[in-house]
C-alpha cells in the first residue's frame, strides 16, 4: 500500500485463536456447554476475545497507514485506505448474510422464521454496516459481524486520529486516554444497555455491548491499540517488552482475569499488553507463532469468525446434539468428554469451511477490488500485510 513497513508476524496466530476463542464461546451459548462456569469463567468470557481484534486492528492500522496521513489528508491517501479497508472487510460480509438470508428463507422449519434475530427490517442495516449503531433492536442475522460495523466505525475515524497524533502527539495521547476510560466506563455503569431477550434482567457490568453501543467499544478498543503502537514505535520500550517473560505474563494475566471474570476493563487492559509484548518479541514467542499451523489460522481468522453461524444456526432451529440437557440459550449442557468432542469436530469443520471461503471469496474478492479501485501494484505480500492483526 502507499508505505512499507515492517510485517509483524507474531500479531497473526493471535487473530486465529481468537477467532477460535469466539467460535467455542458461541458452541457454548448456542449449541452445548461443556466447561461449568463453576469450573472456568475462562469461556464464559471469550466474547471479550472480539475486544483484542480491535486492539490489534488499531495497533496495526497506524503502523501501515499512519505516515499517509501524518502530515495531511489528501484525497490520493483517502481513496487507497478506504478501498483497501472496504476489500478487507465487506465481501466476505456481504457473502456471509446474502447466504444466511437465502438459507434462511429457504429452509427455516414452519414457525422458526421470522424470528427476532432474523427479521427482514434488519437485512438492511447489517447490509449498510449499521448493525452497533443502535438502529436495531437486538442482534441480527449474522449475529458476530456486528463487530465489522464497529470496525468500520473506527475505520471512518482514523485518517483523522492519525493527523491528530501526528500532530499534537502528547494533547492526542491525553485525549485519547480519557475517551477510553469513558468510553468503557459508559459501556459498563452509565448507558442505558438492556437484555434484548429478557429485558427485565438487568446487564451486568460489562463490555459485551454488540447492536447497542458496539461501536464504541470498537472505537475505544480501536483507539487502544493506537496508544499501543505508540509505546512500541518507542526503542526504550521495544527492549524491554521483547523478552519472552513478559509475553507468558501478559499472557497468564489474561487468562487468570477471564478465568476469576475480573472486570472486563482489566482484560482490555491485558489485550494490550500482550499486543505489546507479541509485537516487540524475537526469542521463542517469535519462533512459536510462526508454526505454519498458527500462521495459517491467523490468515482464514476472517472466515472463521463470520462462517461460524453456519454451523450455529441449525440449532437455534431445534437441531440437538444427542446428551445434551436443557433449554434455552447458554442453558443447553452436556458432558465434559461428550461435549469436548463435539467442539473440536465443530472447529475442525468450521477450519475446513473458512478455508474455502478465504481462498474462493475473501482473497479473491479483496485482489479485484483493490486492483480495480485502490493500489494498481496490490499483490499478495500487501493483502497478508495490512490483514495480520484485523478482525477476523
């Protein structure tokens, strides 16, 4: 794209397991649960997993993009960021509703459809990106893409916020601050956030906010991963932070928060400081996340992660896995073993079918367009590039 930076491989596995975390936590709600929360809070909260995309995709969006619009704004700079981003997140999500709406219509069982997840007044919004602005009263259609609304969100934002701190570094740094500690503080206490399936039950104090006011936690966790990214620019800090302790810190911090479900701000908080350490490392971190394996995850993260209601919906349409007990969502269980096998066979599929998305939608679709529209030069290398840390 219009600059050359460094590829920050060791952010990529992080995408895919976290597009994996985000898929168990659905399996859990919508299909079976397996781990009690008596045992772990660890799944429970894996929805937070959508959170350290957004850290990620701030993080690297100002490492690529950030000297286009440190000086000025001109519209050469805006057209190429906007078409690439557009190629980046819409065809897949156009993909992925189109089908589920068709799927929908077609075979929903007699008195499934329409429901209030699956309304048609809501193809529209989700179509525009609109889906965490609050136009619609409850999650829709492809329930996770209410994040790539976010996303976008934080998108149309940022050619700004890059001049902004390129300019005025330490007022911007200031700023910025105090909008994410706002930000997650509404979230949480202030804004008036309701259950949309049982609205009498009051929301706990937490971020998992999505059709409501998703969108500003995109923007915060979007405007995290900037300040992130300005700590590592920094030589002083890179050095420290490069040393492979403090990356299975981060790490085990992250996972003793979700585990004991400490307040959600302290696991953004956690987020990032392991995209800190992730990104700065060069010891056995770097050697671990640059397995074939986890860098092939982190590429089809994308797919994985708006291909999963797929393989979800079915059962929100009365299919039940044999031992599961109870209903109603998040309430269906089943046995440890039973349950653990059934997970890893719905992760195995859902590899297999993002794999075909991936290499038949999203990375064709993104080549075209960007070839078409954006930077005449896009090749391969670049597309990898400006992808390593965004949602999935």
């Amino acid at each position: 794209m219009p600059q050359k930076s460094e590829y920050i491989s060791n952010l990529t596995p992080l995408r895919g397991v976290a597009a994996l975390l985000v898929a168990i936590f659905h399996f859990e709600m919508a299909i079976a649960r397996f781990v009690p929360a008596t045992t772990t809070m660890f799944f429970e909260k894996s929805y937070l997993m959508v959170d350290l995309f957004f850290v990620m995709s701030g993080f690297i969006i100002l490492h690529v993009y950030g000297n286009d619009f440190g000086h000025a704004i001109n519209k050469n700079s805006l057209r190429k960021f906007f078409v690439a981003r557009f190629a980046r997140i819409y065809p897949l999500h156009f993909f992925s509703l189109a089908l589920l709406v068709l799927l929908v219509w077609c075979f929903a069982p007699a008195g499934t459809y329409p429901n209030a997840m699956e309304f048609p007044s809501a193809i529209l919004p989700n179509f525009f990106l609109l889906q965490s602005f609050h136009v619609i009263s409850i999650y829709s259609w492809n329930i996770p893409s209410w994040s790539i609304s976010a996303e976008a969100a934080a998108y149309l934002l940022f050619p700004l916020l890059a001049l902004f701190v390129a300019r005025r570094r330490k007022l911007a740094v200031l700023l910025l601050m105090l909008f994410i500690v706002a930000s997650y503080l509404a979230i949480m206490f202030w804004l008036p956030r309701k259950n949309p399936l049982y609205p009498s039950i009051p929301v706990p104090h937490n971020i998992n906010t999505t059709f409501d006011y998703g969108f500003l936690r995109g923007i915060a966790g979007f405007a995290t991963g900037m300040l992130v990214y300005l700590l590592y620019r920094a030589e002083k800090i890179k050095n420290i932070f490069s040393k492979d302790a403090f990356a299975f810190l981060a790490l085990l911090l992250l996972i003793t928060i979700m585990h004991f479900a400490l307040n959600d701000g302290f696991s953004v908080i956690a987020f990032a400081l392991m995209v800190l350490c992730f990104a700065c490392n060069h010891g056995n971190i770097h050697r671990i996340c640059n397995n074939r394996i986890a860098q092939y995850l982190g590429l089809i993260s994308y797919s994985i992660y708006l291909m999963q209601i797929f393989l979800q919906d079915p059962f929100s349409k009365g299919l039940r896995l044999p031992g599961v007990v109870g209903f109603g969502r998040g309430k269906q269980n089943i046995a440890f073993g039973s349950g653990l096998v059934y997970c890893m066979l719905y992760l195995l599929l859902l590899v297999g079918i993002s794999s075909l998305t991936y290499y038949f939608i999203e990375k064709p679709c993104r080549k075209f367009i960007n070839r078409k529209w954006g930077n005449k030069k896009f090749d391969d290398v670049v597309a990898s590039h400006i992808g390593v840390p965004e949602h999935a």
